[in-house]
C-alpha cells in the first residue's frame, strides 16, 4: 500500500513522533511519502519558487497514495497537514487520524475513515479491510 504521512515537522516532539510512524509504516513494508523526507532543498526555502515546487511535490504524493495517514495534535492542527487532509478527502481517499492531543476539531474527524488513539494503533491497524472507527473524545 501507497501512504501519503501528513504531519507537522516544527518541533522536536512532532520530529520523533513521525519518525516512530515512518518507521511503523516502513517496517510493515508500505510504501511511505512522508514530506519531511521529500522536501525542497535549495537556497531558495521561503521564496515563491520554492513554495510552488513544495505544493507540488507534496500534492503530488497525496495524488499517488493509496491512503493518508494524518499525525494530529488536537485542536491545534498546522494548516498545511489539515489542507492535505482536506484535500486526501476531496479526492476520495481514505484518512487515518492518529489523535495525538488533548482537544480535536469535528472537520478532522468527521472527514476521516478512521480514527486513532496513538502513533502506536498503526501497528496493528488493517490497512488491508480498513476498519472504521469513530473519535471518541469531544469535539470543538
């Protein structure tokens, strides 16, 4: 299975949390675009070049993924990963939230196939048959 892994990438805690899901995913042979792996580097970050070619490449992915895992952290969400999960639902494809925070948004979860409670819930997740599960927190 192709997986397109929607993340934020800002903070040492959000680095070692999608490196743990890289590494799940990766480990149970998936084929994984993760956009921290596929990122535009050049000496143009910032600049309008740059941020094309990054919207691009990171559509791209979620164009070839089978899937979309989303890493959320609550009601705060950077808006980049809600934007590629929007567009994952969009296209039709299949959005897994793994719940990370305290507090969650309706238009995540209610756009989901399925919701998870822990980067660790992709271990043992069927991808295969893909399970629908509800969040069962509150929801703002």
């Amino acid at each position: 299975m192709k997986i397109y892994l929607a993340s934020p990438f800002f903070n040492e805690k959000e680095c070692e949390v999608l490196s743990r899901a890289e590494e799940i995913l990766k480990g149970r042979g998936f084929s994984v675009f993760s956009p921290r792996e596929h990122e535009v580097r050049d000496g143009n970050v910032g600049k309008p070049d740059w941020s094309k070619e990054t919207f691009l490449n990171d559509k791209a992915g979620i164009d070839w993924a089978e899937a979309v895992v989303m890493l959320y952290w609550g009601n705060y969400s950077d808006s980049g990963t809600a934007w590629e999960c929007g567009y994952a639902y969009a296209t039709h494809k299949p959005v897994i939230v793994v719940q990370l925070g305290e507090s969650s948004n309706l238009m995540i979860h209610e756009g989901s196939h399925t919701n998870l409670m822990g980067v660790e819930e992709l271990a043992t997740y069927d991808f295969e048959m893909m399970p629908r599960e509800g969040y069962r927190g509150a929801m703002f």
